[in-house]
C-alpha cells in the first residue's frame, strides 16, 4: 500500500482490517523473507533487503575446479551434549568435512579461518596455495597492472586479503595469475591502490561499500597501514584518509544501532526499522563490528575510537538475545508463509532450476539453524577479540548475557552436528557454502581464547 492511499485512509477512517494470516504474511514480505525468491535468480549481489536474503557466498564458475578432489563420503550425524567442547568438535567436524568437499574459494578462506594457515585440502594442498594460485586475477589503472580477488570469487573486496593477513600468511606467498607471479605484498599493495572512498560520501564510488565491502578493508588496511602514517593515495590520484574513513563508517553504522539496546534491555522485539536496516549489512552487521575492534587493536584510536567501542560493545551483548529472538521470529513466519519462495530457490536469472530437485523438507529450519549460527559465530568473534586484546571488561549483568549467548551458540552447533546435511549438499551447493562460511566464523570465535586461535597476524 502506497504511503499517499494510508495518508488518505487515515483522514477518511476507512482502513481496512486485514485477516491475520493476510497480516502476517504481508508482515513477511515486510521483513523480506520473500526474499528467497528474489534471492534465486539475482544471485549473490541480489535481494539484500530481508533475512533470508542476505547470501554472501560468492558464485564464480571457479567453484567447480576442484570437484574431483571431493571423496563423496557422507558425514555421519553424531548427538553430542551441549558444552564447549562439543561444540567446537561440531564446528570443526562440519566445517572441515564440508569445506573439502566443496573446494571452492568461500568455503576454503573460511576454512583458514576457522583452523589457520595450514588447513589442507583431500590431497594435502595447503588451501592457501590452492587460493592463490587458481582464483585471482589482474587489472589495469592509469596504466599500472594491480594484482586482486574479484568479487565473483570473494564476494567482499580484500576478504581474502584479511583473512591471509590475520591467519599470518607470509607477505612473501605467491600469487600467480596465469604465467605472472605476484606475492602476497603485492597483493596488499594492490588493494590500497585499487580502495575508492569519500568518507564525506561513502556510497560515492559504490553504494554497496559501507554495507558489503568496507569491513574486510578496513581489517586488511588496519593491518598494512601503520596508525602513524595512515594516509596513501589510490590509483586515481586520490587521497586516502583511514581515520576519517573509520569515523565517518562508525558514525553511519552507530545511527543504524541507534536505541537497539536499551529496546532489547526494555525486554522488547528489536525494531523492525532496524532489522531492515541490518539485513542490508552482511552478516548482521557484525563484520562492520569486528572490523573497528581491529582498527582499535592496530592503534587507530582517534575520534574517540575507544569509548565509542565501548557502547558498541555493550549493543552487541545486547543483541545477543535481540537478534537471535528475531530469527526464530522471522523463521517461524518462513515457515508459514514462505514454502512457495523455497521451491524457487536455486533458479538462475534464466529461470534454470541449479539444483538437483527440490530443496529437502527441513530446509527452513536449516536455515534457521544457519542463521542462529552465523549469529553467534560473529558476534562472539567480535566479543572474544575484545576479549583475547583487554579492551573492555564485562560487567556482571553483561556477563550473564555473554554467559546465555555462549550456551545458545554451543546448544545450536550441536544440534547441527545431529542433523544429516549431505542432502541439502546434493541438492545445492550454494546453501552448503553458506554453512561453511558460518561455521568458519563460529570455529574461529571458539579458538580465539584457547591455545588453538588461528590468528597469526602479520606485522
């Protein structure tokens, strides 16, 4: 309903009530969990405007390189009870099963993600290898050739860059693009030539940055660019300011926060303005989170980066229930009105159907447990990385929070690891690359405090 015709039904009355399964499903489409439909045939820079369709996995024809390394085998489901052990044998079970049977560039960095540097593919390549040797390529500005991941392949400008970096790849690992080498300082130079941002601007050169790409930047950039010296000029000509980048970005994503916390303190349903407003962020919005704590542990601490942190800090803990309240919401509404955006998923901008079938029975309470997973991963990542580098302490009433969150998140991984997931990799695997991805993210969380963190950052 257009916004002129409610002007119009509220000066005259006559608004009509609607019957409540109409009102709930108009509530759905709201949300965007229509979005599924849309979500099949744009593809990965589709439907960005609901739950659902916040994919990220990239869709380069490069998946399929290595589908003769894949044994086949199945993964067993196991029943395990909900503790923090289990739930990292879960996590790590899942993800490195599935990312070897996969093979592509997603599941493989998300794979050194969660174990590091050395994780090996079925026949004992180093997956950073396998990496940087099939899926990057060249490109050329003003005359200079730059070497760099496209978004085909690594759905987020420099993901793969960040994630080498954090896992403490050597700057001297080669990077081949057909018969030219490169390494992976290159690489980095490369990416701070290739970066476009006005920060008085900041969908200027793209209006997906803030949302789909600046995270991983500004990771790899904290990383490179000494706090000291943070200003270089781009490929272009221009000037590169890092700290204005960071505060302009925190001040965007601060306003989309605005109110969550005390709303979910308030023992209140998140907004849904701001779950909108999230949706449109990969990942809930938590890389842009972990992403200014990295800039914080690299010294970047003007415009009063650390207290600013530290509320953002305290939103997270809060939406550790917000959020993951939401998502059950949003997945029993899937449930109800969403099977005929489901039988769609998987078809091409042709209108091809990807998959092999339809999409098995539970694939929406998959998703729900993908979604729950995701979550957790990502927010603990973020709050163990404050954690792990003495940022912030918390209080007891935050504790408490931190406490149920980790339970949800170990409750949730187990239960994955007992339900059989090779169906829905036989059917398609683009919803399996997904589960990888997440579960990437939640091994990583799990690790950062142990003697196993994969984190080795370079420099």
């Amino acid at each position: 309903m257009g916004k002129a015709k409610k002007n119009r039904e509220r000066k005259t009355g006559k608004v009509q009530v609607q019957p409540a399964p109409a009102a709930g499903r108009r509530k759905f489409l709201t949300l965007g969990l229509g979005g599924l439909g849309a979500l099949a045939v744009t593809g990965v820079a589709g439907y960005k405007a609901g739950w659902f369709g916040s994919e990220s996995a990239a869709d380069g024809a490069a998946r399929n390189l290595a589908s003769s390394l894949a044994t086949g085998k199945p993964l067993p489901p196991v029943r395990l009870s909900a503790n923090a052990s289990n739930a990292l044998r879960a996590v790590d079970d899942l993800c490195s099963h599935y990312a070897r049977e996969l093979n592509d560039a997603s599941s493989l960095i998300h794979a050194v993600r969660g174990f590091g540097k050395g994780f090996k593919l079925n026949d004992g390549t180093l997956a950073v290898d396998y990496l940087c040797s099939r899926f990057a390529a060249e490109k050329e500005v003003n005359g200079k050739r730059y070497v760099y991941f496209p978004r085909e392949i690594e759905a987020h400008d420099n993901s793969i860059l960040k994630a080498l970096l954090e896992a403490g790849v050597s700057l001297d690992q080669p990077i081949t693009v057909g018969s030219n080498r490169y390494t992976l300082r290159d690489l980095g130079e490369s990416a701070k030539a290739l970066f476009r941002c006005d920060p008085d601007n900041l969908g200027k050169y793209d209006p997906e940055l803030l949302h789909s790409h600046l995270p991983w930047c500004l990771i790899a950039f904290a990383i490179l660019v000494p706090a000291s010296a943070p200003t270089w000029t781009n490929a272009w000509g221009e000037t590169i300011d890092l700290p204005a980048v960071i505060d302009k970005s925190l001040a965007a994503f601060e306003t989309t926060c605005a109110g969550v916390r005390d709303t979910i303190a308030r023992g209140e349903a998140e907004p849904l303005p701001f779950r909108q407003a999230m949706s449109k962020f990969s990942c809930f919005g938590l890389h842009a989170v972990y992403a200014y704590y990295a800039c914080l542990k690299h010294g970047y601490r003007g415009n009063n980066l650390p207290e600013r942190l530290r509320e953002m800090y305290d939103v997270v803990i809060h939406r550790l229930q917000g959020d993951t309240e939401a998502i059950d919401r949003e997945s029993a509404m899937a449930a109800q009105f969403g099977q005929q955006y489901v039988s769609q998923m998987g078809k091409g901008p042709d209108g091809r159907s990807m998959t092999n079938g339809p999409p098995p029975p539970q694939v929406i309470e998959m998703m729900r447990l993908r979604y729950q997973i995701k979550l957790f991963g990502h927010a603990f990542e973020a709050l163990n990385y404050i954690k792990l580098n003495q940022f912030y302490s918390p209080s007891p009433s935050q504790q408490i929070r931190l406490q149920a969150g980790e339970q949800k998140l170990y409750e949730y991984a187990v239960k994955l690891r007992a339900s059989d997931l090779d169906p829905y990799l036989k059917w398609y695997d683009k919803f399996m690359i997904e589960f990888v991805i997440a579960l990437g993210h939640a091994s990583r969380a799990l690790k950062l405090l142990t003697p196993e963190n994969p984190d080795r950052v370079v420099g």
